[in-house]
DNA sequence: GTTCTAGAAC
DNA sequence: GTTCTAGAAC
C-alpha cells in the first residue's frame, strides 16, 4: 500500500513506532466545498506529523485519475490495518456522502470530523484561479460547481457517529487544526466532541450573554489549545450509551401502546411527576410535524438544540414534550438526542399522554401549555388545536380574541386562561401559549414547498417564542409575589435575572410588558429602528396592550440558538378597544439625511425641479441615487405614514393609487425601452422617511450600485413586493416585513440565475452578461414588461 | 440615504 | 500596490 501513487502518506520519522493494527487508528473526514483548502490541510498536517498518515483523494485514486468512492474506502480500510491514520479528502458536503466512511469506525478506528466551512466567495475564488487541480475543478466551471454543492451543504453531526467535529470558519480555524492535528503523537487521542462551532452571529449571542449575565464556556482557554468538555457544561460531547435509572427519556408510558390513558405510571417515572413543587412547567406538542408534515428528524434536532439552549441559562423550570402515543417517533427521537446531549431529565423529559389531561390523568402538573394553532387562533382542525380549545371551552376563544386575532409562522402569543375555563379549574393550567410553526404540507395554507432552510428557521423562531413566552410568564410572577410578600423572593430565586420583559402571572389581568434596551442592544439594532409594528417596539413602555407576541430574530435561530433577544424584545402587538394596532407608542426618530422625501411629499410645490408627478395622495420623483437604469419612487404624501409597519387596512386604496401611477411610469419607461423589466416594490426598514414604493429596472446598471446592502435591499424579501402587499393588507389588515438586518448582508447572489460572487464588481459584471431569466416565483404578476420581451416568459400584467 | 476612510483581502 | 468592505459620521 505504502507504494501506491494514488495515496499520499507522511513518511515515518525516526524513532516513529508503527501503530498496531486498528489499535488506536484514526480516520480525519475532511468537510468542505472545493477550493476549502482540504487537501492542503492534509498536506500541512502530514508535513509536521508525528504519526503516519495517509491521504486518501478520491480525484487521483484511479491511476492518478478520478476513482470511485469503494475504491476510497477499500484504500482507507488498507493503511488502517497498516496502522496508518488516513485522510479522506474529497467534499463529504452532506451525511449522505459521508456515511460510508464514518463506517470505517468498524475497524476499530476512531472517525474525527474537520469541517473546512469557509465563505463561499473564498472558496469560488480560490477554485476559480487555481490551475494544475487535481481534480480539473478550475477556471469558470468551478464557480458553478461550487455554487451548486453549497447549497446541498450539510454539517456533520456527532450522531453520524463521530467522535469528535473541528469547525475551522476563517484561516485562523484552519491553522489551529492543523497544528492540533499534526501534534499528534502516535498514541496520542483527542478529546471528543464538537470544536470551533461557532454561531454566526457570535457578535449578538456575545451581546445576548452579556445580557444574560451569564457567560459562554468557551471552546479554547487564553492558549488557544483545546479544553477538554466538561460533560456537565458542555453539550456537543460525544454521546455515551444511557445507563438504566440515568437517562433522560423518562417518559411516562403505558404498557398498552396505543393506550393513551395515563394511569399507569412505574414507580420508577413517579418521581418526576405529580406536585411540581412550584417549578414553572411548560408542556407543549411537536410544533409542524403532525399535520404540517415537517420532517421530524430535522424537527428533533430543533427541539433538543432550542430546548438545550433555554435550560443553558434557566434552571428551576421543566419543560415537557407531549404526544399521544408511545410509538410516536418524534418522541422516541427527541429522547435519544436528549440523551446524547446529556440534558438534564429532571428539567426536561417526554411525556406521552393527552396534553388537556396531564394532571387529572398523568398526575403532571404544568402550569403552561402550548398549542399548535393555526394562524387563525381558531378552534377546530383537528389535532392538539382542536382538542385544546375544546377541553379549554369558550373562554379560551374569547380570551385568545382579545389577545390577538391571527399569528404569523415562527410567532407564539401568550393567552392568559381565565379561571373559570375547565382547563384552568381541572388541570391546572393557568395560561396557554399558541404557537405557528411552518407548514411543509402543499394541502395548508403558506406551504414551504420543501424549503428545509426557510422551514428549520421558522420553527426555530417558533420554539424560540414559545419558550421566551413561558419565560416571560414566570419572571412577573416573581415579580409580583416579590411585591406581596414583603419578606420578599431573593433575586437569586428570580429565574429570569437579565431579561427584560415582564408579564402579569394573574390569568384574568390584562398582560403588561415592559422592556429596557441596556446601550448594546440600542446599538445593534442601530440600522433596524422600527415603528410600533416592528421589533424594537419592547423598548417601548406598554400600559394596555391586548397581546403579546413574542418573536425570535432568525438570525439567531439560524444556528438553532434560542434568541435572548427573544426573552427580552417580545414584539407588542397593540389592540385597543376598535381593534385598531396602537399608533400612540414611540415612533421611530429619523436622522436628519432621512427626512429629504418627507419634505417633499409634504411641500412638493417647493421642488418642482424634481417631482414628476404630483396627485393629493402622492409624489412621483426619480430617486436621487438609482439602482437601476430606471428607478423612480412614488411617496405617500400621508404625514406620519413611514414604513409598511405603519399601514393598516385603512391605507388600502392609498397603496393602490401609489401601485398604479408607479405601474403607469413603468409602462411609460418601457415604451422608450422595451428591453427593461419593472418590479415595485417595498423596502422592509426603509432608511428614508415617508412610505415609499420602488420603481426599479430589472437590469441593476448603475454606478450608484455600490455595495452589498444595496444589492441585498432589492434581491432578499427585504424587498416586499406591491403586489403582495396589496393582497396582505385585503387579507389580514396588516403587512409583514422582513426586517431580519442579515438579510442585507447575505452573500451576493445573481437575481436571475441565484450563482454566488464574491463581491459587488464580479456580481455586476456577472448580471450584465447573464442570460437567465428572473426567476418564477417574480413572474405572479410582480413584474411590469413590454408585451414584446419575452426575455421573462409572461406578459405584463398591469398594463 | 451617501461619503469617507481604515484596514482587510487580493 | 490596488481593490473592496464595513463602520462611523452626517
């Protein structure tokens, strides 16, 4: 094996002794994109090893040529029983390609993860401009490769059966592995688990951290070497087998499977239910896997990493994951990684059992349970809603109606159960959360089409709410008992020390929240100032709200983090008396440069030189700083009326005036240039004042054009288009805006053909030439062309 | 919103 | 050395 060309192997050094045979091999997975530096990570460690290795490249296994993966495996499997540790250098991008090797741990050997998770402009770049590869992925082919392997990227996890994964995000990662890596003796092990993740908005959970008054082990000491996990703090450390009477799957079965009653607990289970003894517990269903057909290996994974998260930073609380049936699976999943992730049982644990009758049936008591609603907040449907608003009777409607009157996915409300609701008097419970998760069923509405990225962040949010509800609930119930006791709770017993959101605990009051930005958090959300519909509205004073929604910003739960954000800044849905949202809280202030289309719009008679249209309702003006070949704004000359987060059902026919000359300019414009394609379009957080609507060219040529907010601010769904606006508001009375601040700094990608570049130049001079057409989801009647181009497959629709 | 500029990336 | 980004200031 030793003088086969096709593996490349370290030579021993003087002293080396040779390993025997599958006695302490090691197998390095290496994870990334071409162009992530894999085979030069193996080369640097082989060149400073203090062990034997051997890189095993499926590009050159064949004769110098491309081989197969058998032929890698059966290689690999040879220098293990040479007593070599081995390389395995090809992509591995998703659990699938890496399953075979991860087998190899059969032999005995144990099988380590390096993820090379670089940007991918690094990547497209470097494989782009390499030449003499050995796998002939160079030149402008490999961008396109690379683009498309990224997006069917998947991080490996410890249950594929690693004992140990490196995350290397910058060089700096890389570096560290390859010396942690080439330091390695010939009898030399590792310690287990997961190295280096870090959360991509490290930034923010430092702020979050900080702001919990709690701080985050890190994964090295001052040294940068390794810290070996403590069991007891760390989560990601490899799985140990439960032992019997210590595992966290204690789960209150039957011994008839289908048997849902809950009568028949082993002594053994009894311990953790019955009196909670004061412990705030939340029971909640799997959100979005029954009836919205979301996978549920991918639901578990979100459960245990959300639930994880919360206990991190609360202890005296449990939480409760509740099915019906013993064989349900998401149950038995979510009790294996719980297990794996060594989660305390006693604060969290499965319970299999009817979630209306957890106390006079299961003898568990939960002061909060949650629902998997709707978005109408509606009875019926059948499932956990159906049979939560049944056994909760009218004053479950009725109490939701005054707290809210829909729920958008990701969201959770609080709804406070009156006492006399038979759920209150019989088990106890005092409030219910209702939770919206995303829907992957194409028979629902808001169906996800199989988008797992959009979906695992939307139920993300969802678990993030919930719980930052349940939270929110029990840190005013401290409060208030504080308050009547005067001997006074210590602030050692207030679970929720650091957040900033407060509830009233009393089910018959009317919830009250308020909230305090410390100056960092002012500062991060600096760009994002929002109006009373949007999120900083927690920094807002509240005296007589209706409701409480509670959302998690997705750039936290990106990374399946659960958000402090979301235990501190519950966005507050107003709803006084006439069921209008609140225009009394805080507006948002506007700097001075903002205020340029609110004179205007107010005094248009003052600049005559650039409105081009003027009507009582609104202005027509070229935007100063075009985006676009053609782009043209139509503001709203309503005073006070700013952003989407400002319109109400009473905006409608404004709204549609502003589309329709805006439609008519486009129309205008196409008849000077036909090849020009239209969108209109809204800003999520507009940086100007005064509502505005983008008229903008498809084409993007300007020099204006500079920078990757820009790109992003009309290529994301930061940028709402008017007509889904329009149907919004004749829906629900309300528009969403998407107002995550990661959108305007997501990766560059062609608004036609979705190719990646690595910066603004590229992607211009990419767009100029691509030839692709805008893509289908725009052709439902959000663009505007000349009947003539049939460059976008569908004729115009406003003309 | 833009401009300016330090410093990172190339 | 030049190009490009991102944050501060306005």
């Amino acid at each position: 094996m030793d003088c086969d060309p096709n593996i490349h192997q370290s030579p021993p050094r003087q002293g080396e002794e040779v390993l025997d045979q599958g006695k302490m091999g090691l197998v390095v997975i290496l994870v990334g994109a071409p162009g992530s530096g894999k085979s030069t990570f193996c080369n640097d460690v082989m060149v400073a090893a203090r062990r034997p290795w051997v890189r095993v490249c499926q590009d050159t296994i064949g004769n110098g040529k491309q081989g197969t993966k058998l032929q890698c495996q059966m290689s690999a499997t040879a220098a293990l029983k040479d007593g070599k540790s081995v390389f395995i250098d090809r992509c591995n991008i998703d659990q699938e390609q890496r399953v075979d090797f991860v087998k190899l741990s059969e032999t005995g050997a144990d099988v380590h993860a390096v993820v090379l998770d670089l940007p991918a402009k690094l990547c497209i770049s470097r494989s782009v401009k390499r030449s003499g590869h050995e796998g002939k992925l160079q030149g402008g082919r490999a961008a396109v490769v690379v683009n498309r392997m990224l997006q069917k990227k998947e991080l490996p996890k410890l249950c594929e059966g690693f004992s140990r994964i490196t995350f290397c995000q910058n060089e700096s990662d890389v570096k560290d592995a390859v010396k942690t890596y080439s330091a390695l003796g010939p009898s030399d092990t590792l310690p287990a688990g997961v190295f280096g993740e870090k959360s991509k908005e490290s930034k923010v959970q430092l702020g979050i951290m900080k702001f919990l008054k709690k701080v985050e082990k890190p994964d090295k000491d001052d040294s940068g070497k390794d810290i070996i996990p403590d069991e007891h703090v760390t989560h990601d450390i490899i799985p140990r087998p439960a032992s019997v009477g210590n595992t966290c799957t204690m789960e209150l079965e039957n011994k008839n499977e289908d048997d849902v009653s809950m009568n028949d607990n082993s002594s053994s289970q009894r311990s953790f239910i019955g009196d909670n003894h004061g412990v705030p517990t939340l029971a909640f269903p799997s959100i979005s896997t029954a009836d919205f057909q979301f996978d549920i290996e991918k639901a578990s994974d979100i459960i245990v990493d959300s639930v994880s998260d919360f206990l991190k930073r609360f202890n005296n609380v449990r939480l409760v994951l509740v099915d019906l049936s013993v064989k349900s699976k998401i149950l038995s999943l979510v009790r294996e990684k719980s297990t794996k992730k060594h989660i305390d049982s006693s604060k969290f644990f499965t319970f299999v059992g009817d979630i209306t009758q957890l106390y006079t049936r299961g003898k568990l008591k939960c002061n909060v349970i949650a629902n998997a609603a709707n978005w109408r907040l509606r009875p019926g449907g059948g499932g956990v809603n159906a049979a939560i608003f049944k056994a909760a009777g009218k004053s479950l409607e009725n109490a939701t109606k005054e707290c809210a009157e829909t729920l958008s996915p990701g969201n959770s409300v609080v709804v406070p159960l009156p006492s006399n609701s038979p759920l209150h008097l019989r088990e106890g419970v005092t409030h219910v959360i209702h939770v919206l998760g995303p829907n992957m069923n194409p028979q629902r509405p808001n169906c996800l089409n199989n988008d797992y990225i959009e979906g695992c962040k939307v139920l993300c949010n969802a678990y993030s709410s919930l719980f930052a509800n349940f939270a929110s609930i029990f840190k005013d119930q401290i409060r208030n008992e504080s308050k009547r006791n005067s001997s006074g709770i210590s602030d050692s017993h207030n679970l929720f020390e650091g957040t900033t959101s407060t509830y009233s605990h009393d089910s018959d009051q009317k919830i009250k929240q308020e909230g305090h930005y410390n100056s960092e958090k002012n500062k991060k959300y600096k760009g994002f100032p929002y109006s009373h519909a949007s999120k900083d509205k927690v920094s807002i004073p509240h005296e007589d709200h209706g409701y409480v929604q509670s959302e998690a910003p997705s750039d936290v739960l990106a990374s399946n983090k659960i958000s402090s954000n979301s235990m501190s800044r519950a966005i507050v849905d107003c709803k006084i008396g006439n069921n209008k949202r609140s225009a009394e809280v805080r507006k948002r202030t506007w700097g001075a440069w903002a205020q340029a289309l609110h004179d205007i719009a107010l005094n248009p008679e003052k600049h005559k030189d650039v409105v081009m249209e003027m009507s009582d309702a609104f202005v027509v003006l070229n935007d100063m700083y075009p985006k676009a070949k053609k782009h043209i704004l139509v503001v709203s000359r309503l005073q006070g009326f700013d952003c989407l987060a400002d319109v109400q059902q009473e905006h409608l026919s404004l709204l549609k005036k502003m589309h329709s000359a805006g439609a008519k300019w486009a129309d205008r414009f196409l008849r000077e240039d036909s090849s020009l394609i239209f969108r209109l379009g809204y800003h999520s957080v507009p940086s100007m004042r005064q509502l505005h609507l983008h008229v903008i060219s498809q084409d993007f040529d300007s020099t204006h054009l500079k920078n990757k907010k820009h790109w992003n601010s009309f290529n994301t769904s930061f940028f709402r288009d008017s007509t889904d606006v329009l149907e919004e508001i004749e829906k629900h009375g309300v528009v969403t805006v998407n107002d995550d601040e990661k959108l305007l700094t997501k990766e560059l990608r062609c608004h036609k053909c979705c190719s990646a570049h690595p910066n603004i130049p590229r992607l211009k001079s990419h767009i100029t030439n691509c030839k692709a057409p805008l893509p289908t989801h725009l052709h439902d009647g959000k663009l505007v062309y000349a009947p003539s181009n049939c460059a976008s497959g569908t004729s115009s629709n406003l003309s």
